[in-house]
C-alpha cells in the first residue's frame, strides 16, 4: 500500500512537469513523414527540426529535395528516431504506424497530421504544424502567402473551362472533392471524373475515359523499371489523350501533399489551359 501511494504521488508530482514540456517550444523534432518534412521545414525556428524522411530527398515525391538536404536523414524507424532523443516527432495519419505506437510506449510525444484533402485543409495544416512548433506567428505568415498567391493563380469564374481528366497507375482517377481535384478546378478545369461519378476517386475503366473524350488528359510521372499498375498510362486511347496538350504529365512530387508547394501544380495547370485557347 505504501509503495502504491508513494507511486501515485511521484505520478502526481511528474505530472505538471510533463505538461510543462508540452507547453514549452519543442527543441528536438524529428519528422518522419513526407508531408510533415516539408512542413515542418517551411515553419520550424533555425536547429529547431533535426531530421527529415528519406522520403524528402527524392525528386520523385519531394518539392524541397534542395533543402531536406541540411537535415539529417531517417526511415521513419523506431529505434533510429529515438536514438535521437527528440522531443516531438511529427508523422502522417497511416504512415509507419509501428514505428509511432512503439515511440508512445516509449514515452516520446508524436503527433500525427492527416493528409489534407482540399485547398482549406491545406491552410488547416499550416496552423496545426506551427502550433506544434510554437511558429504560430510564421504560420499565419505562410497562410497569408498562401492565400494571397492562391487568389492570384485562380482562374476566373467565367469564361472557358476545359474538361480534364486525372488518370494515374491503374486506372485511377480523382473527383473535385480531394486535393488534386480542387487544385484542378482552381486552375480553370471542369473535373471530368465528377462527370462520370467519382466525385472522390476510384479506378475509372478505360472505355469509359474514352467515351468521355476529354479535352485535356493529366497523367502522373512513371518511375523508373517497369510496373503492370503504370501499363495502362502506355495505353494508345491513352497517350492519344494525354499528348494532344503539351505538359499533360504531372510528377507525383507536385501535389502529393497538402503544402503551399501544391501552387507549383496550379501553375502549371494554368499554363496548360492557356496554351489552349484558341487563336484569337
């Protein structure tokens, strides 16, 4: 029984301790997730973030490979991330769920960010990271960049509106209620998947692609090897579609995660629809 209260009375003791660390500025954080890498990169105070995902160097998936590479590298491993003695370690939703759950028992606070699935989310994500860090005055100066440069690129609500398709490995495409469809819309395009009845995404059958014969068709960048899922990118209805408007591909680096990066895409969006318009 004594030892039982005592027990109770060094949790008792510890516990203003602990809320005090999780009301002071992390010193020590370790990203472990692609899109919290570039988030925490945008907002964290100068030695504040120590390592990124392994994933944040490759050009394939990341838009900051240039400056992942003044922080350490890491594989979103238990044993590598605690050996760091961070503070706060930041990961994704569904992403190294092993790794997170043995860090917890471990007693190391991880906080997990959903992907964002529309432009709002977005601005959603900027706030929740810069709370974390205690950036918050950093973060409404991003979102307010952010937004300023969204009203910017943002297609007007008349004229012309292009239908596009999103089509990626496997037939899959995207509606106008995620991410890649808000930016799409955004840009000036009418989501041809809505049209069809994918109003979130799901593999949309080739003939029925055909038959909706876009205007414009919006493929991901293969990776290298071969792989049976990217086939049908190599499909003639296909490459037909997709090489009738110049710059129809899109690397997954450019709208994979829900940051003021995705303005990248837009932007390019917005050339293509540009290039068109018919000749006056």
């Amino acid at each position: 029984m004594r030892s039982a209260r005592a027990f109770l009375a060094a949790l008792c003791l510890g516990l203003p301790a602990a809320a005090q660390a999780q009301d002071a500025a992390p010193r020590r954080v370790v990203s472990i997730n692609l899109c919290t890498d570039q988030l925490a990169m945008m907002l964290a105070a100068p030695g504040q973030l120590r390592s990124v995902s392994m994933l944040a160097v490759d050009p394939r998936s990341s838009a900051m490979v240039d400056e992942a590479q003044a922080y350490d590298i890491n594989h979103a491993l238990a044993e590598e991330v605690w050996l760091m003695q961070p503070d706060l370690v930041l990961a994704g939703q569904y992403s190294s769920l092993a790794a997170v759950a043995m860090l917890r028992r471990l007693g190391v606070r991880v906080a997990q960010i959903a992907p964002a699935n529309s432009l709002e989310e977005v601005r959603d994500h900027i706030a929740e990271v810069g709370t974390l860090l205690h950036r918050e005055a950093e973060a409404e100066a991003l979102t307010a960049q952010f937004d300023a440069d969204l009203a910017a690129l943002r297609a007007p609500a008349g004229g012309p509106h292009p239908r596009a398709a999103l089509y990626y490995a496997n037939g899959y495409t995207t509606g106008d209620q995620t991410l890649a469809g808000q930016i799409l819309a955004a840009a000036g395009f009418a989501n041809v998947a809505a049209e069809a009845g994918f109003p979130y995404g799901g593999p949309m059958p080739l003939e029925l692609l055909a038959m909706a014969e876009p205007d414009a068709l919006i493929t991901s960048r293969a990776y290298p090897g071969g792989s049976r899922s990217e086939e049908i990118l190599e499909h003639p209805v296909v490459e037909r579609l997709r090489d009738a408007v110049p710059g129809a591909i899109m690397s997954d680096a450019d709208w994979i995660c829900g940051t003021p990066k995705v303005l990248g895409a837009m932007k390019k969006l917005t050339e293509m629809r540009e290039r068109m318009r018919p000749a006056q």
